[in-house]
C-alpha cells in the first residue's frame, strides 16, 4: 500500500508576485479580497494561517486555465 503524501507548493502573496511578474502583488490581493465571489474559495487555492496568506501555486494556474 503506497500511502505517499502530496505536500502542495505554498507560496505567500510577495512570494507569488516576485516568482510570477505577470501578477503585481496588488492584484493578487484584490483576488484574495474578492476570493468568495471569483471561484478562488471553491478550489481550495487560497489558505490562511493566523495572518498570512498562502497560495496554492498548482490550484491558483487551474482556476487561472478555467476562467476566461
């Protein structure tokens, strides 16, 4: 029985901005505001602990692919 543990990239908002350029950190905040009402919540992207802010980098590139 394999029981391998997938752990998922988690990078903070500064971390995400400066590893994707494309995403100024002011418009990933204003996702992670807005996360209830654009899909970000349903696909489990967006994590806190205590007061940081986590992204799931795989999750957060497939809600980018399947929103238009």
């Amino acid at each position: 029985m394999n029981s391998a543990i997938i752990i998922p990239h988690y990078l903070t908002v500064k971390q995400f901005a400066k590893k994707h350029p494309a995403f100024s950190e002011g418009s990933i905040r204003d996702l992670v505001f807005h996360r209830p009402f654009n899909g970000l919540d349903d696909m489990g992207v967006i994590h806190r602990v205590g007061a940081k802010v986590l992204i799931d980098e795989v999750k957060f590139f497939q809600w980018v692919s399947t929103n238009p």
